[in-house]
C-alpha cells in the first residue's frame, strides 16, 4: 500500500495546481474509507482460495473497465 501510496502522491503533484488540492482529498478520503474497512475472517479466507487458484481467470484493464462501466449504469 505505502508504493501505491508513494505514487499517487507524486501523481497528484504533477497536476496544475488547481487540481492538486480536490485530487488530495480525494486521495485522503480514499485511504480512511480503506483504513475503516476489513474482511471478515470468512472473506479473507475466500480471497486466498481464489488467489491460489491457478485456472483463474484474469482480466485485461479494458475488461475491467467494461465491467466497472456496466455496473454504473
């Protein structure tokens, strides 16, 4: 999380500075509602299934976005 962290901050730093401080907070509030959020010992225990499964499926970006996409509307 501290990389992922690392870059978004040097992401935001490149913005116009107009945009630097919405970008932030949004950045921080992101990072709260991660920090309040936990799985239940039955969730992580699903997402170590899935992840061990070598026959998963994995999406390309564009899937992913697609995906994201549908689900808005």
């Amino acid at each position: 999380m501290t990389k992922l962290l690392e870059q978004a901050l040097r992401q935001v730093e490149q913005l116009p500075e107009g945009e630097q401080d919405a970008a932030a907070g949004a950045l921080l509030d992101y990072v709260k509602h991660m920090r309040d959020m936990r799985l239940t010992d039955a969730q992580a225990a699903e997402v170590r299934r899935r992840r061990a499964d070598p026959n998963r499926k994995l999406l390309s970006h564009a899937e992913a976005r697609e995906r994201i996409g549908r689900l808005g509307s």
